[in-house]
C-alpha cells in the first residue's frame, strides 16, 4: 500500500479532481490531475457500476497500486492523480497496465497545455466543496 503521504484521502481532493482537473483516457483507465503545492498524491475510484462486487473492485485498485508503485520515479512532481478504472484493467497483462500508466505520464505535459473545459458543478448547493474556489 501506498503510504499516507502520497495517497490522495478527502473528498474535498476526489471532488476538485473530478470537477476541475484535466483528464487523460486510456484503454483501462481515465486518469484525471490539476497541479498541486504539495506532492504528487494519488487516488483510484472503481465505480460499483463497471465493478459490480466489492472482490472485483478492490483487486483492480491493488493491481494498479502495485503498477504506481514501481513507476514512482517516473510519476509527475507536484500533481493529484485519480484513475478512474475501467473494466480492462481486471483481464490485461501486468506490463501492459504498467506501459498503458506510462503512456499516460508521457501525455500530461500535451494536456496542461490544452484550455481546460469547462464543466458544471455537480453539486445542487452552493456551499458544497466545487462551488468554492481551489485553494
């Protein structure tokens, strides 16, 4: 497991990520980052909708979790990092999940210097955590 220190764990950080971070798509997974002070933290979300039992869930998260770990001198400074998973990612070969997180390190300096778009909040009220400002 990841220490706590490179583990992104609020929601305050899953919600900014999803709401107002960049995304980059892959074949098993979409990886979503902003830039951060702090450093790189990084979080995995495997929805109970593409990943209907609680086994199938937690051994995607530990496949790609031991994937992040061997690339860690590769992971880009100063960013959060969510992979949002998808089915793949329980059937494919453990070097391509490595090449496939690869690919996706490689592709964030192209996207940050895309505009981002825009995306409406989610939320219904105006005090939740994406209608305020980043901090």
């Amino acid at each position: 497991m990841l220490p706590k220190s490179e583990r992104l764990r609020r929601a305050k950080d899953f919600a900014l990520l999803s709401q107002k971070g960049r995304a980059v798509f892959g074949p098993l997974f979409t990886l979503r980052f902003r830039p951060s002070q702090t450093p790189t933290k990084i979080g995995f979300v495997a929805s109970a909708k593409i990943f209907k039992t609680a086994v199938s869930r937690n051994r995607a998260k530990r496949r790609l979790r031991e994937a992040t770990r061997g690339l860690k001198p590769d992971w880009p400074k100063q960013m959060d990092l969510l992979f949002v998973l998808k089915p793949g990612v329980l059937t494919a070969e453990f070097p391509d999940l490595v090449a496939a997180m690869k690919h996706a390190f490689d592709k964030i300096p192209e996207a940050m210097t895309r505009p981002p778009k825009p995306r409406p909040p989610k939320a219904r009220r105006k005090t939740s955590i994406v209608y305020r400002e980043e901090v």
